[in-house]
C-alpha cells in the first residue's frame, strides 16, 4: 500500500473509530461517563497524531537526527498506551499524575526537537514537533481538569465529560483544538511535500493543480 493510501486510511479510520467509541461510551459502557463528540474526537486525532502518524513521517523524514526524535518519543508513546489500558482496563489503578507527567516529558521532548531543527533541511519537522508539544500541553490541562473535577465531587469517577454546563469552557475549548488539528492533518502532508525529496512525498500528496 502506497504512502498516500495509508495516509488517507489512517485518517478515514480515525474518525469512523472515534464516531465508533462515542456511540460505545455513551451507550453501552458501564464506566467513564459519558463523553461529548468534540472529546471524542480529541482523543481519536491524539492516537492519529501520536500513534499512527509516526511511523509515516519516520518514511519521509530526511534527517536523520529528527527520526531518531521520532523514534524515541513513538516507542515511548506506544509505552505509556501499553501501560495505561492495562492500568485501566485491567488493574483499575490509573492515576492521572502518570499520563500528566509522560505529557510533560513529550511536550518537552518535541518542544527541544522543533528548537532544534528550526533552522535546519528538516524544516518539515520543526513546525510538527511543535503542534504535537502544544498538543501535549492541551492534554495536561484537559487531565488535570478532571482529576480536579473528581477530585472536587466526591461520587464522582469520571474519565471522559459530556456537554454538562460546568464542561462547557472546556468542550469549547477542545472544539477550537480538534478544529486546528483537522487543518493540520490537511496542512501536513504539503508541509511535508515541499520540504522532502520528490520522489517520496507524491505517494502520498499528488501534486497540486
């Protein structure tokens, strides 16, 4: 399957998954509470974005030094999912303060990697690096949130909001997030056209008109 074909899959696949996971959540899961679609898209563009995109750019990626970057924060991503399903799902014993602390060392991570490469032939991977850190940043703040919010309501054990009026900045807010993100997932594969070599990026961008 051609670069191109598995860009447009993940994609397509990302958000029949998260139409898929906020009909499951709201209808037949027994924990979590229930989830708003924005939320539930939010989560379905995170996976795209730290789980599945990686591994592509790693293919058009023309530094070296930027895939070692990414390679190490996709085999620690694919870590910290491992790891929080089975605490989740299984033991019952995740704590928010782990996910907040893996997202503060990634957005540091990719923050120093788009410093680096900043004014470097990797420019591709400068402005990338630094939307995913800002993504990891929104994320420490949507975790904290709700652990705050459980925290402050003592029945309550929720790992997901609905449109329930005191979520409602917050669902704006991750509203404005998922609608940047979907621009960017457009964005990226031109980014990445005009900044890696010609025989690479066409197989997933054909050139523009």
């Amino acid at each position: 399957m051609k670069l191109k074909q598995q860009y447009a899959w993940a994609v397509g696949t990302t958000f029949a998954a998260s139409g898929a996971f906020y009909l499951w959540q709201n209808d037949w899961a027994t924990a979590g509470g229930h989830i708003a679609l924005p939320k539930a898209l939010w989560l379905g563009l995170t996976i795209f974005y730290w789980l599945i995109l990686p591994p592509l750019l790693l293919r058009l990626s023309l530094s070296r030094p930027a895939q070692r970057i990414w390679q190490i924060f996709w085999a620690l991503m694919l870590l910290r999912a491992i790891l929080e399903m089975w605490l989740l799902y299984g033991l019952g014993a995740w704590k928010y303060a782990y996910g907040i602390a893996h997202d503060g060392v990634s957005a540091i991570w990719l923050f120093w990697g788009a410093w680096r490469f900043r004014q470097t032939h990797a420019l591709a991977e400068s402005p990338h690096m630094s939307v995913m850190a800002m993504m990891f940043m929104m994320e420490m703040g949507f975790a904290y949130y709700i652990s705050h919010f459980n925290a402050q309501h003592i029945h309550a054990k929720l790992w997901f909001i609905g449109w329930e009026a005191p979520h409602f900045p917050n669902q704006i807010i991750t509203c404005l997030c998922v609608l940047f993100l979907i621009f960017w997932m457009k964005k990226l594969p031109i980014l990445f056209r005009n900044t890696s070599s010609p025989s690479s990026i066409p197989a997933i961008v054909p050139p523009a008109n």
